[in-house]
C-alpha cells in the first residue's frame, strides 16, 4: 500500500476511519452518515459522482493490494 497517494488513502479509508483502534467499519458507516446528511448531497445528481468516486477508490486500492481490480 505504499503506492497509495494521499487523496487516495484517505477517500478510500472513510477519512482515515479504517486505521483507528475498534469497529472500524462502524466509524466508517458514521462518515458516510454525515456525508449524506450535508444538504444537496442526497441529490442523485450529487449522489451518483460520489458513488462512481466510490468505486474508483476500491479500484485503487485493490490493485495496491492484490495487483488487480
């Protein structure tokens, strides 16, 4: 993972919520949570360029680890 560029590492992580201590998963859940709750964001206009973002980022960060996506 030392290929990852920051931009990455931290949209892939749900901001960096992967590396705390605990449940990870839940920290991560609570991000996206307050994502979705900033006014307009629900909007699918707004809501499908975040969900492509989305993919892209899993994209990277699993050609980091395994080589493909």
């Amino acid at each position: 993972m030392a290929n990852l560029n920051v931009i990455h590492k931290v949209l892939g992580s749900g901001m960096l919520t992967g590396y705390l201590k605990g449940p990870t998963g839940t920290y991560g859940s609570l991000v996206a949570l307050l994502i979705y709750l900033i006014p307009g964001v629900s909007s699918l206009i707004i809501l499908i360029p975040l969900s492509l973002l989305g993919l892209f980022t899993c994209c990277i960060f699993n050609m980091a680890v395994t080589g493909y996506c």
